[in-house]
C-alpha cells in the first residue's frame, strides 16, 4: 500500500464543538476521523461512547476509525457498529480471545484493527496478521493525547513493515501518539501507513492549514516510493 492516509483524532479538539472539528478536518482533506473510546479501567481516563459516534456519522461522509482503549472490547463492538463505526480496533492486551473479536467485527461488514501498546511485541500479532485488516501501533502509552513519540517505537514499524512484506500482506500500519509535523516524514519512511494526529492538529494555529501539511507530506514519501 503506498496511498498515505491522515486520521484526525478529535481527543485533541474542544469537546463542546466536535461537529465543527469533523467538518474542518473533512473539508481540508483528512482521510479519516479517529475516536478514542477510554473507559477508565483499561487505561486511566475516560472519554467517549458510542452515541458520540453516531453524531459524527451524521455530519460527515469520512470513515470513522473507533480506537477502543476499553476491557472486555467485544461487549461495546455491537454498540460501534450500530452507531457507524467504519474501521473498529481493539487492543491484544485488553482480549483472551483476539481471533473471535476480529472475527465478528469483520463478520459485521466493518475493518478489524489489531493494536498493540508500546511495550508489546510485535511477535504477538503471528497468528492474527492474516486475519487482520489494519494493525495499529501505539507510539505513546494510550490515556492522554498530547505526549511525545517513542523513539523505540520507529523500530518496531520498521520490523513490522519488514514482516508484511516477507509474508507478501498488504496490511497497511497505523501509528498513533506524539506525531507531529517535525517527526512525520521519518514515520511516514519508517513504514507508516496512517497517521492518527490529534493535537498536531487541532492544537495547532491552524488546524486546516496543518492538515494539508501532512497531506502534502504524505503525497511526497508516496511518491518518492513509488518512483
Ligand atoms: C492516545 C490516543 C491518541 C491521541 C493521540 O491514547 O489513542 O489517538 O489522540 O494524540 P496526539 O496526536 O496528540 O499524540
Ligand atoms: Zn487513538
């Protein structure tokens, strides 16, 4: 896969005007619209719902990727799905039973992330790779928006990039936390697939203008691959 793609995450907009953050981030040519779903056990905060979901569905035709930082992630799947969750991704570390809760996402007609925190292995996606329709790895440890990029982080796509290949899948690797448009381009070269960026963008002065930024990064490294 060498089309580049933007996920704007609204963690990082004012919360009492996501409709407005969606339809800029639509309109300045963001491929996507990533929602963090925390429940305050998985990791230590909480966010959003699945009504949220079903908001955003009805103010922009963008898919929406519903990241679920939550326990037990096969209860609330249903409840994404019904509010029009397009992309649904859940955690190995959060499942004993990882094959079944990719299955009845994909089952649902909707694409099934893997992802995997900072310190986890990519070893443990092996017998999930072939099953899965996107990977998502974490770059900075999930609960808060705003931190910064793990270094370690750029081996690991670079390792996982490497084991797609040999194994001839066309997976494509999402990357989530602390990219910023100073670090993007490396990311991107690293073996990125989709950016998830939540304050580069809507912390940023101007959060289209930041969005046709990354757009227009993304288009280089695509090029540059492709030639
Ligand atoms: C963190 C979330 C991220 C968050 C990234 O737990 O999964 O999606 O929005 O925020 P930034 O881009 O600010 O690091
Ligand atoms: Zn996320």
């Amino acid at each position: 896969m060498t089309q580049k793609l933007i996920a704007a995450s609204i963690l990082a907009a004012d919360f009492s005007r996501i409709g407005e953050a969606v339809e800029l981030a639509e309109r300045a040519g963001a491929d996507l619209i990533h929602v963090d779903i925390m429940d305050g056990h998985f990791v230590p905060n909480l966010t959003l719902g699945p009504q949220l979901v079903a908001s955003i569905r009805k103010r922009t035709r963008l898919p929406i990727d519903v990241h679920l930082m939550v326990e037990n992630p096969r209860a609330f799947v249903p409840l994404f799905h019904e509010a029009g969750a397009d992309w649904i991704s859940l955690h190995v570390e959060a499942t004993a039973h990882l094959h079944k809760d990719v299955t009845m996402i994909k089952d649902l007609g909707r694409k099934a992330g893997v992802v995997l925190n900072p310190a986890t292995p990519i070893h443990t996606l092996r017998d999930i790779l072939g099953e899965a329709d996107f990977i998502l790895l974490m770059s900075v440890n999930p609960g808060w928006g705003g931190q910064s990029f793990i270094p370690s982080c750029l081996d690991k796509i670079r390792g996982l990039k490497a084991w797609l290949r040999k194994e001839k899948l066309e997976v494509p690797i999402e990357v989530d936390g602390g990219i910023k448009l100073d670090n993007l381009e490396e990311i991107f070269k690293a073996g990125m697939d989709v950016v998830v960026a939540g304050s580069a963008i809507f912390e940023a002065p101007d959060p289209a203008e930041a969005i046709r930024e990354m757009k227009r990064v993304a288009a280089r490294v695509a090029a540059h691959k492709d030639g």
